[in-house]
C-alpha cells in the first residue's frame, strides 16, 4: 500500500487536497482528526488532548486503508503535525509520538506552502506564524524523508503538482529501476537549501539550481565568490543548454533560425525540488513554452547535489522525453571560487596545481567567440600561477587536455580547492579582470562557437544529441579544506 502524506501549517489547503486527490485516484484518505475532535471539544486544549488527537488521527489512517483502492490512499495531517504542535504549546512531544514517527513510513510527503490565503477560523490559532511552522516543517521532513515536495500556488496549480508526483510515484513503485521522481513545471518560491555535513555546509538557491556558499566547519571559511554585482553578480551557474557564445547569439535549426543568449538559460530559471534531505538535494528543469521559442527541444535536466565530508559531487542528468525528435544542446560549469580565500593573501599567491606535469594550449576568444588561434600556456610543468595578465584576453580555454583535476593552493596557506572532472573534454579557467577577487574553474561539454556567421545548430563543435528517451550523465566534484 502506497501511502502519501498531506502536511504543513495551518490553512493551506491540506483537507481540500486530499479529498481531491482521493476522488481522482479513486481511493481513500484518512481526514484530519483534531478538526473533528476540537468541534465537539472546544477549541482549548491540553497536552492530554493533543495525545489523543494523536490516537485518533492513527485511527483514521488504519481506517482509511482498509477502505482503499488501487494500492494507494491519502492522509490529511500526519503524526508530524501533532509532533510541531505540541512541541509549540507544550515544549515538548510524549515520547510515545515521537517513536511512532519513526516507526511510521509515507512513501511521498507532499508538504503544503503558506502562500495561500488565510482563512479565518474559530479552530486556527496561528495567522501570522505559518512561515515559521512551514520552516520547521520543512526541516523536520529534509531530516526524516528522502522523498518529499513542497506545494505552492493557487489551489488548482496545487492540484496539478500532487497529481504528477503521485502519477510519478505510482510509475516509479511499478518501474523500480526509476532513481528519481519527476516534478510538474510550476513555478517555486524563491528560496535557499542547505546540505550539512560535520566537516562543510553547502547552500543552494531554487534559482539556476545554483550552488551559493561552500563553508568549512571548523573555521567558518567561505570559498565560494558571493556574487558582488558590482564585479560579478554570479556564484556558480549551470550553463544549459549552451556553453559559451554564439555568432550574433544567434542559431538556425531545421530551417528556423532562433536567438539563444551565452551560456543559455538555464542559469535565470527557477528550478523545482524533487527531493532534500540532510546530505542530497535534486532539482529539475524542463522545457515549457517559453523555452521552446528561444530553444524549440524537450528536455528534462535533473541536477543532484551530495555532500560527503568537505567534498560536493555535482551530477547532472539530461533526458530527452520527445518521442519523435532530438535533443541537441551542450552543459557546462561556472562555479567561481574566492581567491584569495584570506584577508592577508592576494590573487598572485595563488596557483592551479595539476597531478603531473602538462603541457596546455589556450584556444583564443575574441567577443567571447573562439578565433582559430592558440597559444602556449604551459610546457611540461605541474603548477599555473595566477596573475591577472594571464586572464586579459578573456577565459583559458582547453580542448582534449589530458588531465582530469586540478587544485587550487596558496603559497601562503593550507587552503586548498580540489576539482575533479573526469570525462569532460573542455576546460575553461576565467576571472573578470584586475582586482575581481575570484578565479572559475569551468568543466564543459561544449564550448564557444568560432567567428562568423551564425550556424546550424546540429554542426557546432561540442553540440551533443540525445535521441527520444535517451539520457545524457555528467559529473564532478569540488573538495575543499
């Protein structure tokens, strides 16, 4: 029996939601208990009440699985709201509950946001507290729950997004090979995510799916640029579906011709939460009709996150769901990191360092666009000090290196950034000119177009093509310490 839960604060649609999804999948939920308690009870309650509600709300879950239907039934509330509860009435849970939680297992939470309207009550208490309960709700679930989604929008908007993550969980229970719930494209609420380990604390924002801090534990160090707009108003953004620039920011495909900005759009989107917790968190983009007038391809990217010790893996993957035309488009890494990482450094104490000795040629750009020039940058040597002239023609950029890390130190502390990126066969390295205090370390599949006219999209250099149902997977990993 595939069990979903409805949870979160007060007056947001939980009650509505269920009895919807329970009428259009043809089955049952349990309703809330302590709205049929507290009407016959009276809206004053006592700890006592509260483990009671609690008892009953058990009830209602049993009894509503024995009514249900095609492998599936809907609660409306869960014993996690009782949990927050009480803890904010009373200061703390029977423990009783709390082992009960534990015990019990939903296969999806659906965690219900606060940007519908309050609706006035004599059984509401709490108007003006819902952000806080949805943080604390939100916090509970990351640590108890791989499997969970925020909610958000009008009531059919809401609807809509329920009955995708349940379509997706019913597929995914018969296909157990699937690794990921899908998500409907709905427009989130801007928000940030975190991922903790002992040793590092990574966050995130639902905007460009884009990594916006990296700090150390041990000595609050942050590594990644803070995005001053007045240098450079970027952390570490995605480049999807194209890495670098086009001639004119133009493109033609199958006889249409198209403008595509550099490094794309994804990057200036708002990405949807398929899952969070603790140490992991995915976001999903997919094409809709805005997309498909600047970039005419379905597409699905999925972006997973891990934390492990002081190293994130980065993961991406690119699914075409067409069923009758390809996907063509490149992917592409920005993540800017501070350097110098301390007040008493400067850019020039800083080196890129290579696990053996390399010899690099930089592909030369001019208005972002590749000339067919080289240059030397490197013969047979294992360290790339930094200096700003090394950037003054625009990004380094490498093609087939044969490499496939490289570090980050300082001739002035143990600070270090380790980059791996196995398998990628572009490699950019930028900074925005003489005193940005940043330096980008930039693993591509894909890269810049050369001079002249724009071009078929299909005969770019670095272009990549999914045929129908295909998936496309990179990944790479930023350690620090």
């Amino acid at each position: 029996m595939l069990r979903v839960s409805l949870t979160g604060p007060e007056s947001t649609g939980k009650s509505t939601l269920a009895a919807q999804l329970a009428a259009h999948y043809g089955t049952s939920f349990a309703p809330e208990f302590a709205r049929e308690y507290l009407a016959q009870s009276g809206p004053h309650y006592t700890p006592e009440d509260l483990e009671e509600i609690a008892r009953g709300q058990l009830a209602a879950e049993a009894e509503a699985a024995t009514r249900a239907h095609n492998n599936l039934v809907f609660c409306d509330s869960d014993l996690l709201v009782i949990k927050i509860w009480a803890e904010h009435s009373f200061g703390s849970c029977p423990e009783w509950i709390l082992r009960t939680i534990d015990e019990q297992q939903y296969d999806l939470a659906l965690l219900m946001g606060v940007d519908l309207p309050w609706e006035p009550d004599p059984l509401r208490e709490h108007p003006h507290l819902r952000q806080h309960f949805y943080d604390l709700y939100r916090r509970e679930l990351s640590e108890r729950m791989a499997n969970f989604a925020e909610i958000s929008g009008s009531g059919e908007r809401r609807f809509a997004q329920a009955r995708f993550l349940v379509d997706e969980l019913l597929r995914t229970a018969a296909q157990p090979s699937a690794h990921v719930l899908e998500e409907p494209r709905m427009s989130y609420r801007t928000t940030h995510y975190t991922l903790n380990t002992p040793a590092c604390q990574a966050t995130f924002a639902a905007r460009g799916a884009e990594l916006t801090s990296l700090r150390t534990t041990a000595d609050d160090l942050e590594y990644i640029w803070p995005a001053d707009p007045a240098v450079w108003a970027r952390h570490a953004p995605v480049l999807f579906p194209l890495v670098g620039r086009l001639p004119n920011d133009a493109y033609s495909y199958e006889g249409r011709d198209y403008k595509l900005p550099q490094h794309g759009f994804a990057r200036d989107q708002e990405f949807a939460v398929l899952r969070h917790t603790a140490t992991e968190l995915v976001f999903r983009l997919q094409h809709d009709e805005t997309t498909r007038a600047i970039f005419p391809f379905a597409f699905e990217l999925t972006i997973t996150y891990t934390l492990r010790d002081a190293e994130l893996t980065v993961r991406w993957d690119v699914r075409n769901p067409a069923t009758d035309a390809p996907l063509l488009f490149s992917i592409g890494a920005h993540p800017a990191v501070r350097c110098p990482l301390s007040p008493d450094e400067k850019f020039e104490d800083y080196y890129f360092e290579f696990d053996h000795p390399v010899t690099l040629e930089r592909h030369l750009l001019a208005g972002g666009l590749l000339t067919g020039l080289t240059a030397p940058v490197l013969t047979q040597a294992r360290q790339l000090p930094l200096t700003y002239r090394l950037f003054a023609d625009d990004a380094l950029v490498f093609k087939h290196y044969d490499f496939s890390g490289l570090t980050l130190r300082s001739r002035k502390s143990a600070h270090f950034v380790r980059f791996q990126f196995d398998g990628f066969p572009y490699l950019g390295l930028w900074t925005k000119g003489p005193g940005a205090s940043f330096v980008c370390v930039e693993p591509w599949h894909g890269i810049a177009s050369a001079a002249g006219k724009p071009g078929e999209l299909s005969e770019k250099e670095g272009i990549l093509t999914l045929e129908p149902g295909q998936v496309f997977t990179a990944a790479y990993t930023i350690e620090v310490g």
